[in-house]
C-alpha cells in the first residue's frame, strides 16, 4: 500500500498516511478538525535491486560500451547496397 503525504493548510499539521489506492482522499485534518485537509505530491521512495540491465549498465555511473567506430568497418558506405525496401534514402548503408 503506498503511504500518502497531507498536510493541513489552516494549521500547518502534516502527516504520511498509510492508504489503499481505491481509498478516498482524506478531507478532515486530524489535529485541527478542518476539512482542508490536502493531500501532497511527494517524490517516490523506491529502490531496484537484483541483477537487472540498471544494475550493469548504469548503476556505477561507468560509461557504457562505445559503438564501433564507422573507421573500423571493412564496408564504407559507399560500397554498400541499400538494405531490401528502404530505396537508398536512409541510413542503413
């Protein structure tokens, strides 16, 4: 169940409350009784872990693999046919 941040504009009190997503919001502030009551909007707290793409790729701040450089191709562009069906107006060869 996410956990829902308010606070209260007539009297300043704030709070996290733990709700269902189906729940309604809530209205009354439980300190002052008002029915200003207003729901915030808060960062999400969450955490990947596990071996996923995010944790090779990108966890450690590395720089991820360059691609070949179009130097170190045996093909220049020039020698190349176009790919079946793009006619030569794109950048395929």
């Amino acid at each position: 169940m996410p956990i829902y941040e308010y606070r209260c504009p007539n009297c300043g009190f704030q709070k996290e409350h733990l709700q269902k997503m189906s729940d309604d919001p809530l209205t009354t502030c439980p300190s002052c009784g008002a029915s200003s009551y207003a729901k915030l909007l808060s960062a999400a707290g969450f955490q990947l872990k596990g071996s996923g793409w995010y944790a090779t790729d990108f966890k450690g701040g590395g720089t991820p693999a360059a691609p070949a450089s179009p130097a170190s191709s045996t093909a220049t562009s020039s020698d190349a046919s176009p790919a079946a069906g793009c006619g030569g107006g794109c950048a395929c060869h």
